[in-house]
C-alpha cells in the first residue's frame, strides 16, 4: 500500500491512500505500482485490477493478479460490514445459498458488495486498452499463450454482465493476446511465481534497467543461467523456459522482459 501517516498523536494509526490485495507466491513490481497510482486520487472510489466473470451478474478482480482499493472504497467497504449490509456480508442464516461459497472465497463476496450494494465495478485496466498490466498466470505462460481454459472463459463472459457497455470494455477483451503483446510495460503482477523465479526475474529487471543495451543473446543466457532448471523449483503452475529451436517463444520472452524493465516506468511512492 501507499500510505500517509495522519496519526493524531497514535504512533500506530495507517491510514493507507491505496491497498494493494494479491495472493502469495506473486511476483510484483513496486515501482510500477507507484506509477500507476501517480495520478490517482484516493478520495475517488477505485477497484481496479485484472477483471473477470462468474456468469451475468457481477465482475470481480482476480485475487492471483491482485487489485487495488483505494482509501474512500475501503471506508465505505467497512461502514457497509459494520452496519451488516445483506449484500455485504456472508455469515448468518440469510437463505443465500451461495453463503458458504462466499465465505470460502472473500474476494468474491468483497466484489459482491462492491458491484451490487456500493456500485463499484471492476473496470478495464489494460494499458491502451490493449495491454494487461495484472498477470494471474507467470510470465513465460502469459508470452507462450499456455494459460487455462477457465481463465480464457471468464474473459470471454465479460461483454455478458449486465450492465457493461463498450464505454467499459471493448470487446476486445473478450480475447487473451499472447507473445510479446501479452503484457504491459507497466506490468505490475505475474502470479504463480515462486521464490527462484522471483529471484531470476528481479535479477534480470535490475540488469536490463542498468544495461538497456544489453544485446539479446546476453540476456537470453541469463534467464537460462538465473531461471529454475528443476521442476520442483519452478513449481506445479509456472512452466520451464522454451527449447533453444523455439525462436519465437524466445524472441517474446526477450521482449517482454525489456517492456517491463523500462527506466521511464520506474518510480517511488
């Protein structure tokens, strides 16, 4: 989160402009995030990360990419919990039968009240109405278009939720793009990520913003060299780097990781 500190002599009080919620085992990159946010006001209502669909009724953000809220929809999200807001709360015998599904699922039933008793919706956060900025799959998946089906489906079912308009999200989104347009310069999020990826790609970014020039068979022998070998290290979601033969994978892959390590993108909060 972004934070300013208005304490009123409790050294304990945060009171955040922004939060960021995602998954663990995420990779994320802080200086895009304060780029995002430059701009924002957290005084607006904000639910913004990677949208998707359960069906016609609602959109909500994928917790594996993660999503910000800002201050005031944190505020209002609170009132709504303290005041027991039926679209708002999960527990109790209400004669929703969904009730114990949203229990599991917080981030779902968050979305619900959002969209249903706040309306606050998810919106098209796409750098050009083009580019992902929040990945619920690793990077060397989102390049080679290996995603799953379901991921491809709740996009697909975007354009049916009542209420969205083309103003919202071009029917463009409907379609996951793969190889270097998979994804922003301002990317933020990969998700499936664990720790020795994590490592290779922060090592690879931190080299690319030092070296921009560095050619790519330099930089494609440093994802071999930093990248996991072992399947047990990549892990069960992520997937191993393409065979040398795969030019294109490669070339995407090279691309990608020259977007996302841009000194322009670069920034504190």
């Amino acid at each position: 989160s972004t934070s300013t500190n208005n304490n009123n002599n409790n050294n304990n009080f945060i009171d955040p402009d922004f939060v960021f919620f995602v998954n663990d085992h995420t990779f994320v990159i802080p200086e895009h995030i304060c780029y995002y946010l430059k701009d924002r006001d957290p005084l607006h209502d904000m639910y913004d990360g990677h949208a998707l669909t359960n069906g016609k009724e609602e959109l909500f953000n994928s917790g594996a990419a993660g999503y910000f809220l800002s201050r005031r929809t944190i505020q209002r999200l609170v009132q709504s919990w303290d005041s027991h807001n039926p679209k708002c709360v999960s527990s109790g015998t209400t004669g929703n039968a969904n009730n114990k599904f949203l229990q599991g699922n917080p981030g779902l039933a968050t979305a619900r009240c959002l969209h249903q008793h706040l309306r606050v919706v998810a919106t098209d956060t796409r750098e050009q109405r083009k580019y992902h900025r929040f990945h619920a799959f690793p990077l060397v998946r989102m390049v080679l278009g290996n995603v799953d089906q379901w991921y491809r489906d709740k996009h697909t079912g975007v354009k049916q939720v009542r209420g969205v308009t083309e103003e919202l999200f071009t029917h463009s989104y409907t379609k996951l793009l793969h190889g270097p347009d998979c994804c922003s310069e301002e990317t933020m999020s990969f998700h499936y990520v664990e720790w020795m990826e994590t490592l290779c790609l922060f090592k690879v970014r931190n080299a690319l913003l030092l070296r921009p020039d560095m050619d790519d068979t330099e930089l494609q022998n440093m994802m071999r060299k930093e990248y996991p070998a072992q399947t047990k290290d990549i892990g069960a979601y992520s997937r191993k780097l393409p065979d040398d033969s795969d030019k294109d994978g490669w070339d995407g892959i090279l691309q990608v990781l020259r977007k996302i390590s841009k000194v322009k993108t670069q920034m504190e909060c």
